[in-house]
C-alpha cells in the first residue's frame, strides 16, 4: 500500500482527499499545518509515496514548504503535487518550476486525482 501525507488546514477538503486516497489504495495522514508536518517528516523514519500540498496553510505558504523540500538532500526526492483553489496561470507556473510535480486545482475529482497520481508515480519509478 502507497503512503501520502496530505497538509492542508481545512479539514473538510483534507478528509475529502483522504477518503479519495483510500479509494486508489493509499495510507493517508493528514497535517493542518507546515509545522506538524516538517515535525513528522523529519522523525519519520521512512518517507512517503507521495505528497499532497495545498498553497495556502497557516504559518508557512505551501510554496514555501515545496522550496524547503526541493532544498533538502532527503526529501527532495518525494513526489509533490500540489492541491489549491489559486488558479492564476503565472501562480501555477511559479509553482511547477519550483519543483512540484504537478498541479491540480480545487475541487478535485477522483479521476483526476487518479490519473495525476499514476502519471507522478510513473516518473519517478
């Protein structure tokens, strides 16, 4: 079974995401903010499959969390995709060039989700 955390500070959408996670067969955890989430990341003794980011979290934007990642020897390995309602094309650009894997707006379908997640998963195998 595939591992995706999923940081994102409204809990609606995030729980939407992790019922949609569990429906293609991922462990899902959820984190409403930057901080729990580099907590965890950075005692966890093994990384997810994959990670779920929204932009707009409190204490540190989404973007800033990417760049952190992209940054960092160990994590900057783990697939991103990033889940946001921003839309502004020059946004998802900046975002994209900054290292997130791909970009998907909300709200999201199962189909999309799916065929984002197969298509990340099958660059980085």
């Amino acid at each position: 079974m595939h591992t995706v955390f999923i940081v994102d500070d409204d809990q609606e959408m995030a729980r939407a995401v992790r019922m949609l996670f569990k429906l293609l067969d991922f462990e899902a955890t959820i984190f409403p903010n930057a901080r729990d989430f580099a907590r965890h990341l950075l005692a966890a003794a093994t990384l997810p499959d994959l990670l779920m980011l929204d932009l707009n979290i409190p204490q540190v934007s989404g973007l800033d969390v990417l760049e952190w990642l992209r940054k960092t020897e160990r994590f900057k390995a783990v697939p991103v995709i990033v889940l946001s309602s921003e839309t502004y094309p020059r946004l998802v650009d900046h975002v994209t060039k900054a290292g997130a894997d791909a970009y998907l707006f909300k709200p999201v379908t199962l189909e999309e989700l799916e065929k984002t997640v197969k298509k990340v998963l099958a660059q980085v195998s």
